[in-house]
C-alpha cells in the first residue's frame, strides 16, 4: 500500500496549487500595471504634441514681432 501514499500527497499538492491565488493576483497586479503603463505613455505623446504646437505658435508670434520690429526702424 505505499503506491497510494505518493499518489495522496500529490493530489494534496494539486488541490493546494489550485486554492492558492498568490500568482493569480500577481498576474491581476501585473496587467493592471501595465494598463496604467500604456494609458501613462499616451497620455504623454498627446499633451508633447500639444505643447510643441503651443511652444510653435509662440516662436512663430515672436517672429513676427520681431522681424515687424525690425522693418520699422525704431530707434530705442
């Protein structure tokens, strides 16, 4: 009878694995993590997008300014 004796405490051993959610939730964790990562990243491309043209209409503006200056001939 020592052949059920393994056999028992494999499927201990099974059903033990079975119940635990340690990795489960780590996995959860994992995706969540990752979600955030992604949304974080285009998030970011959106707003630098938004401020390059927000940075390239002031240079613009400046320029104009500037170069209307310029064609003036002020004297300050």
């Amino acid at each position: 009878m020592p052949d059920s004796v393994p056999a028992l405490s494999t499927r201990k051993k099974i059903r033990r694995f079975f119940k635990e959610e340690d990795g489960a939730s780590a996995i959860e964790y994992a995706i969540i993590a990752g979600l955030i990562a992604v949304t974080m990243i285009g998030t970011a491309k959106l707003v630098g997008v938004e401020i390059t043209n927000v940075f390239t209409t002031i240079q613009t503006a400046l320029q104009e300014v500037n170069s209307s200056s310029s064609d003036t001939g002020s004297t300050d």
